[in-house]
C-alpha cells in the first residue's frame, strides 16, 4: 500500500478501507462492466471451497445438481406476476443477435424459477416422482441501480439455487430447518461468521414466495447486510407451471416448492468482518495459501537458511497449504508487508539463529503473535495453530454481532440505535406493515428479520411504534 492508502483505517472510514483492502490486495479487480467484479485467484478459492463443502452436505441430503440455461424467455417469465413484478426493473434483455432483432426478447436470468418449472412440469407425474430436489451452481445477473458494492451489491454474482418439490407442505416446511442449519454450519466453520437466522417480514419476502427466511450479519459500518436464504414458495409456482402429480388417492394435485440459496455476497463479510488496517484475514480453511515461508539470510547464510526453508517447505506442503517466499529481489520486511496485506493465516521466519536451535518463528496472522517452535514439531503445532485462529476469529466476529444487537422497547430508542448507534435494533412489533413502513420512512431502517431465538421475548411487549400488543420481535437496521 502506498502511504496514503495505508492511512485508510477501517474504523476511520469503512467504505473507503472495503474498497482499498479488496483492490490492494489482488483479492479482487473492477471489470469494464460496470457493477461487475472479477474475482481473482485468492477471492475465487474462496468461493470453491464455501461451494464444494456446501455442495457436499448437499449431496447427503439427496440434493442433485443440474444447470438450466442462462437465458429465459420473456413469456415464461411473465407467468408468475408477483415473481416477475418483484425483479422487473433489475431484468436484463438480449433482444438481437448480430443484425437480427429477436422475436421475442430474452432475459438474462435474475434466477431460475421459471425456465426451471418449465421442464420440471414435465417431469413430475406421479407421487413416486418427489420429492425432487434439485440444485445449480451459477451465475446471475441483476441490474441494480443502487451504488454497485464489490460482493456486497454487484450486477452479476455467483450462488447455488436450490429448487426443490414435495407432495406435501409438511414437507416442504420440513426441510427448512436442515437448509438453514446447512448454511449456518458453513459460516461457522469455513467462513468463521456468526449470523442472525429468522424470518422476513411478509414486505420484506422474496418475491413470489409464501415465506422467506434469512441469515443476517452486521458490518463494522453498522449496516445489515443479507446473507443465505430460504423461501417456501408453497403451490404458488406450481399453480403457474402446471407442477401436478397424480397422488396415492389417484387424485391430482399441485406439488409445494422450496428455494434456497448462499453467494458470493458472503465472501464481503467475511472481508469486512475479518480485515483489519493491515489488509485482508483470511480464515485458515478458506486461505488459497495457508502459511507462507520466508528465508531471512545474507550472503554468508544463504546456502544454508535456503536448503532448511526447502525442506522444511518440501515437508509441509503434504498437509498444508504452503509457500516459500524465496524472490532475492524484496527485503524479509516487504515480504512480511506483502503477505500480511493478502491475509494469509501463518508466516513461518526462518534464519541463521533459529537454524542453530533447531527452530522456526511462527507469526499468526490474526493477531501478529509470535511463537518459536520446534521444527521437529512443526506440522502438529501447525494445525493446532490454524484450528486456533480459525476458533478465535469466529469467536471475535459472534461477540461483534452481540454487541451490534441492540434490545429496544420503545421508539425513541429505536431511532436512538438507527441514528447514533448503528447495528440492529431489536424490537417488539405488531405485526402490521403500516408500522414497519413508517419505521422505514423516518428512519431508513428496514425490517431484517424476525430471530427464531427472539421470538419468545414478545410476551407482554407492546409494538414499538404503535403500542398495540407485540406478535414478533424484529431486527430493524439500515441494510446495503
């Protein structure tokens, strides 16, 4: 970083930080499209790991995946009215091919629904045909004319669409939970996030579905931000796509269908969430290269300290995810800058002194703790190590996102948190979208969503607006 970027602190001014600590850092690079990231090869690891391990747990659910093309065609998407409404104006169009105008315009897929249903219609005849559940990983385009943020709000990004089909609404309802423990698990333990699992309000519901739930997370700029999703869309899409079977009674009915997804929306907070004035920090299971080791040494020294770096790094490489920094051209100091800046979760210092005590100098990148370490026991405290950080860093983000939830009782400290505190305002609310809209008016907080852990507290509560008697607790904020 030059001396003026490194006076971007991240207290000091987020957005500004975000932006630098993403660029500076190759994690990623701004495209000649306008809203449209190119995540480089650190950033895309990322996304490989979060979607081969989500992919993973998908499989033993008996989830398949599938692909269905990129492009849809106008009248299907108009056969879902409140589906298509709720995307119309971040629709993209191809409507010409070479000198050729389209007879029909085709829409760049904002997601799947309806070329999906298209064929799935066709497929499901019978009780013995579901459940059916189905998923693609993809991309999506979504023109949006808010201030374009890098992962957070993009045009175009990278998710898993699960679709899926049962007989029955218990079904369906059924599996919510395992979806959405699915996605909390991988937060946890790959991307070291804590979140807020609960429901959406009805006006804050995807479009088209019966009920939408979320996980939410609060960045250190107090803003909410949407993470995975899961929405029961019930016989809405079935009705619209003919998805009816033939069932034990011999009678027809319409299926129920579920929706879900994680995308790379999640990879921005881990970034900000994680990142510190130094650059990027990485958690150790998502980190493209997990400890990078760097030779100090003179003329003098050099044949010896490069031989030990090489077997050391011959011997890890196995088990870890490793690197030698042996470019003769930048100072042991640049390196340390260097890979600090990229978050990577361990530096390995070795030299003349630590080779005659049989060593190494251990640096955790999360808090810049040294350890001296046998090398003879050097792949075990390895591990220890990166479990170590990966543990303290979930920890970390869990307190951050308690101490950003803010109880309220009243509408005055409602406003109190949204104006001067930042984070989530936690309130009793009657359940009626009037209040929540003018919540939303005058103090531009929305309604994230309604915790499944909360939802007890509201006996005896009264709405924060209107004082009538509290149905939900609701987390409201100012959201990207």
């Amino acid at each position: 970083m030059s001396k003026k970027e490194e006076s971007v602190k991240k207290n000091d001014n987020f957005s500004d930080w975000y932006i630098h600590v993403l660029i500076d850092t190759g994690f990623i690079d701004y495209s000649s499209v306008s809203g449209c990231i190119v995540l480089r090869p650190d950033s895309y690891f990322v996304w490989e790991v979060i979607s081969r391990e989500t992919d993973k747990k998908f499989k033993k659910m008996g989830i398949t995946n599938t692909y269905f093309p990129l492009l849809i065609p106008e009248k299907l998407l108009n056969k879902e009215k409140e589906h298509i409404a709720g995307f119309s104006p971040e629709v993209a169009w191809v409507t010409q091919t070479g000198d050729a105008v389209l007879d029909e315009r085709l829409a760049i897929r904002p997601t799947s629904e309806v070329i999906m249903y298209d064929s799935v219609a066709k497929w499901v005849r019978s009780w013995r045909d579901l459940p059916m559940r189905l998923n693609q990983w993809n991309n999506v385009i979504r023109w949006e004319f808010k201030h374009p943020t890098p992962f957070l709000r993009t045009r175009e990004f990278l998710w898993n669409e699960g679709h899926t089909i049962f007989a029955t609404e218990e079904e369906a309802n059924a599996e919510r939970q395992e979806i959405i423990t699915t996605y909390v698990s991988i937060l946890k333990d790959y991307l070291a996030l804590s979140g807020v699992p609960g429901r959406k309000t009805d006006t804050e519901k995807f479009a088209g579905a019966e009920s939408s739930y979320s996980i939410e997370h609060v960045l250190p700029d107090g803003k909410a931000v949407q993470g995975p999703d899961f929405h029961h869309d019930g016989q809405r899409f079935s009705k619209a796509f003919n998805i009816s079977f033939i069932d034990k009674d011999e009678s027809r009915k319409y299926a129920y269908q579920n929706t879900f997804a994680i995308s790379t929306r999640v990879i921005g907070v881990m970034v900000a969430t994680h990142g510190d004035d130094k650059g990027l920090v990485i958690p150790p299971k998502l980190a493209r290269i997990q400890l990078v080791i760097i030779p100090i040494y003179n003329d003098d020294t050099k044949p010896i300290v490069m031989e030990t770096s090489l077997r050391l790094f011959n011997d890890l490489k196995g088990n870890f995810r490793a690197h030698i920094d042996d470019r003769d051209s930048y100072s042991p100091g640049w390196k340390f800058h260097e890979w600090e800046l990229r978050g990577v979760p361990i530096r390995i210092e070795i030299g003349a002194r630590e080779i005659e005590k049989g060593e190494v100098v251990v640096v955790r990148r999360d808090t810049g703790a040294k350890l001296a370490t046998l090398q003879s026991s050097l792949p075990d405290k390895l591990s220890e190590i990166l479990n170590d950080i990966h543990n303290d860093m979930y920890a970390n983000a869990k307190r951050f996102l308690e101490k950003n939830i803010h109880k309220v009782s009243d509408y005055n400290g409602l406003k109190d948190v949204i104006a001067n505190k930042g984070g989530m305002a936690q309130a009793p609310w009657c359940g009626s979208s009037d209040c929540e809209a003018k919540i939303k008016e005058e103090t531009g907080a929305k309604a994230t969503n309604m915790p499944f852990d909360s939802q007890n507290d509201r006996a005896g509560k009264k709405c924060v607006y209107c004082g009538k008697d509290a149905k939900h607790i609701v987390n409201f904020a100012k959201s990207y």
